[in-house]
C-alpha cells in the first residue's frame, strides 16, 4: 500500500476547528495507507520548518505528497513545499481550499503557476474551484469532493414553532459571526423564544466582538466553543435551523454535515456555496451580509408549511455523492 505525507495544518489538539488533513487522512488510514502528517505546531514558522524538515526526510518513504492548499498565509506553505518536492523529485498533490483562492491565482500568478502547473495532479473538492481553475488555464485537475461519514449523522424529528439556529464555524471575520446576531435580533422581535447557539474556537478578536455585541443589544447568545463532531452532533438535535454567514467559501463541511443532520440550511450566496445548495431546493440563500434577507427566509421556515421538509429532504439526496464510501473510490484510483 503506498505511503503518504500529508501538509497542512493538522491543530485540532489547539482548539482550533478540525481541517481535511485530520479528516481525509484518517479515512485514508482507515483503507490502508501510511500516512505521515506535518504539521501540529501551533506557531507559524514552526510549523513551517517541520514541513520543510518532513518532507526532507520522507522524500525516500512516501510516494505522494498531499498539500492543504488555501489563499491566505498557508498558501506560502504550499508554495514552498511544492517547489522542495520539485527539487526531490516527489510528486505532489494540492487540494484546492478557501473560497478565496480563485482570486488568489489571479493575484499571484506566477507563483500559483509555480504550484499547480508542476503538480502531479490538483484536487478540487468543488465545481466552483475545478470551473475557476479552469479558467485561469489550468488543466491538470481532478474533481474529489470534501467527503464525510453518513453514517454518524442522525437526523430528529423537528419542531418548527419558533427559530432555534445553529452556527458552527470558527470565530472569524471571513465567516461573519455578527451577522448570525443580527439576524437573531431581529427574528427576537417576532418571536421571542427564538435560540441562537454559536459552535466554534476562536480564529481572531471576532468572538469577543461577538460576545460584546450580544451583551449590548440584550440577546442571550449560546457561545460553546469548539466541540467535538460528536458533541455538536448531538447537541443538533435541540435545534431546528443552521445558518451559514460566510463573506467566503468553499464547499464547508459544516454545512453538508447540517444538511446529512436534517436540519434545513440558511445561508449566504458566496464562493462555492451556490455549486452545493440551490434556492428554495436544498437550502435557502441570501446575498452576503444581508440580515433583512436572510432574516425573511428563516422566517419563511416557521410560516410556510412543509417548506422545511421539502428542503431536508432535497439536501439529503443531494450529499449522498459526499460519503466516503462513494469518494474512496476516486482517491484509490489516483493513489493507485
């Protein structure tokens, strides 16, 4: 079975949400593969050298190297360890993350270049990053969704009497936590025992404005923290709406393991989100950072009847693609 290493930023043990190297590593694990992780260190740079010294090490073990691949400052990561595989002469593999990093190829294109042109092959969990990869040019790419387990999602029975949202993402100014409270202010206003719970480690100072801003306007805000997939699993089942706030995305995770949990998605029209859900189908969408129209389609949930079972039950035939029993396949095949 052929030996792999895996790079990215594997920081669950921080408190920081679980990415693709924790998940797609262990259900490659799982079918057989030795895979080799860089890396856990919590600070940047040394969580750089450890990439660099991995690679370096294992360029005689591995036959792959799998690349997080994102558009912020881990985006330098994969640049650099991408040109040191050129240089050992290792195949590489990016997997195209982050819902900015269609634009992040226009913006650095020679370096994206640099990267993707020489991969073995690019991995596009989406359509929206394969169409946009496209069209910058590039041609050595292969669709593999994001992938989860369906079988550890358990969807309840729910009751729409008034609104008990579920946010779960990390508390980030991409991801737009104040918009989930805005919105929760004004569905307040009609219905009072309306819920807001917010799943999610801090990422910058957006949780404490968060926490600021709900004390100021006199709403109860449910502020967890990170919770493991099995706690906020089962903590799902006391809530009948998940809104999704993002300023950028991808294909989120979070947002497919809702849609596997029954519950009916609320979310903003970004990025990748519109390659996965459609409006007034699977899911309810808004432009980004409107709380008046976001705020009008949950309602629509609480007064139109059977809207919420008709989108539950479209979400759940159309991730059933998502399972890892159907995505193995396809990383079999490619490592093979």
């Amino acid at each position: 079975m052929k030996k792999l290493l895996y790079i990215g930023n594997k920081l669950s043990e921080h408190g920081y949400t679980s990415t693709s190297i924790e998940t797609l590593g262990l259900f490659l694990e799982r079918e057989g593969y030795t895979v080799y992780y860089a890396s856990s260190k919590k600070n940047k740079f040394l969580r750089m050298m450890e990439m660099i010294s991995k690679t370096i090490s294992y360029s005689k073990k591995v036959d792959y190297v799998l690349i997080d691949t994102y558009s912020t400052t881990n985006f330098w990561y994969a640049f650099i360890i991408s040109q040191l595989c050129r240089f050992l002469k290792l195949k590489y593999i990016p997997k195209l993350h982050g819902g900015d990093l269609p634009n992040r190829i226009i913006r650095t294109e020679y370096f994206s270049r640099l990267i993707f042109n020489n991969a073995y092959v690019n991995i596009a969990p989406s359509f929206y990053s394969l169409d946009a990869f496209k069209k910058s040019g590039y041609s050595n790419l292969l669709y593999i969704p994001n992938t989860i387990d369906l079988n550890i999602y358990t969807s309840f029975d729910k009751q729409y009497k008034s609104p008990k949202m579920l946010w779960v993402r990390s508390f980030s100014v991409i991801y737009n936590p104040l918009m989930a409270i805005k919105v929760f202010i004004n569905l307040k206003m009609m219905y009072p025992d309306a819920e807001l719970c917010m799943v999610g480690p801090k990422k910058d100072s957006s949780l404490e404005k968060a926490i600021r801003f709900a004390k100021n306007n006199n709403v109860e805000v449910k502020f967890t923290g990170k919770l493991s997939k099995e706690k906020w699993i089962e903590l799902s089942a006391d809530y009948n709406v998940f809104i999704n706030t993002t300023h950028y995305d991808n294909t989120p995770i979070s947002v497919i393991e809702a849609m596997a949990l029954g519950l009916p998605v609320v979310s903003t029209n970004v990025g990748g989100i519109p390659y996965l859900l459609e409006h007034d189908t699977n899911a309810l969408l808004v432009s980004d950072d409107n709380v008046e129209a976001m705020t009008l389609q949950i309602n629509r949930i609480f007064i139109e009847p059977n809207l919420a079972n008709k989108l539950t039950e479209n979400a759940k035939k159309s991730i059933k693609n998502f399972d890892w029993d159907v995505v193995k396949k396809q990383w079999i095949d490619l490592l093979r």
